[in-house]
C-alpha cells in the first residue's frame, strides 16, 4: 500500500478499475488492497483468510 501511494499508483488503479470500468453503472464502489498477495511473499497463504473474511463482508453489505 505504502509503495502504491509513493508512487501514485493507487490513485492511478481506483481511476483504472473503478472510474474507466465501472463508471456510473454503479451508485455505490470501493476499492480494497489486500495486502501481501504479492507471488513472491512466502507469508502470501497467510493472509488468505483474514483477507477472504474482508473480501466477503464487503460483498455482504453491497446490496445493503
């Protein structure tokens, strides 16, 4: 994440993913980083749960 707004690159991605993607089909968004799922990251399967959970109680409360 730090790397990402250092470099500008968060901005650059939510514009990308979200604004060229998504545009106004959309009335609600958010954009997550789950960090650490970096292939080179031997901690990567660690975080698979906590970030599965994240990933699952945002899509819970979309249509909310």
């Amino acid at each position: 994440m730090e790397r990402l707004e250092k470099f500008g690159l968060l901005d650059s991605m939510k514009k990308v993913m979200i604004g060229d993607r998504i545009f106004d089909r959309a009335k609600k968004s958010d954009f997550v980083i789950f960090p650490g799922m970096s292939r080179k990251l031997a901690s990567r399967e660690e975080g698979w749960g906590k970030n599965l959970k994240t990933a699952y109680e945002k899509g819970r409360k979309l249509f909310n």
